[in-house]
C-alpha cells in the first residue's frame, strides 16, 4: 500500500469513529432528554393532583366543622335521612313544569 493512500484509510478510519462515537453519545443525550421530559410531565401531573387532593381536604374539613356543630347537622340529617324532630315536618315542594 502507499503512504497516500495509507493516510487516506487512515483519516476515514477516524472519520468513522468519531462519527460513531457523536452518534452514539447524541443518542444518550436525546434518551435523557427525552426521559427528563417525561418526567417533567409526569412531576406537573403530580403537582396538579396535590392541589386537587389539597382543595378537596379543605373542602372536607369546612364539611366535617359545619357537621361538628349541631345548626350545621340537623339541616344534613333532614336532608340526607328525612327524619324529623317532634313538631317538625318536612314539606317537599315541586317546581312549575316537572313531571311527577
């Protein structure tokens, strides 16, 4: 073989290396990339479900004050049960237009 055409297999021969080396390592970056934005969406899809779990604890806990108190449970307990105490009565009135 001669020295010019040694050189050229030579310099190809690194050519293709460094070509698979930026290869290879363009595609760990594009896997971690792509796995920081999955998880990235899944993070928001967490944070959104805390501030829902967060609005519905509050909402409960106003629930479970209005229940502790006795004003706030006979309505909920005429309601939900129909029961009455003595000399109270439930009256159930129906809107113009319904269908019995």
């Amino acid at each position: 073989m001669s020295a010019p055409l040694a050189r050229l297999m030579g310099r190809i021969g690194v050519i293709a290396v460094v070509t698979a080396l930026v290869s290879l390592i363009g595609i760990q970056y594009a896997r971690v990339i792509g796995r920081d934005v999955a998880l990235a969406h899944d993070l928001r899809a967490a944070q959104r479900d805390v501030a829902a779990l967060k609005v519905k604890r509050a909402f409960q806990a106003r629930e479970i004050r209005r229940l502790s108190d006795p004003r706030g449970a006979v309505p909920e307990i005429h309601d939900r049960l129909h029961l009455v105490g003595d000399k109270e009565a439930i009256i159930y009135l129906k809107r113009s237009g319904e269908q019995p």
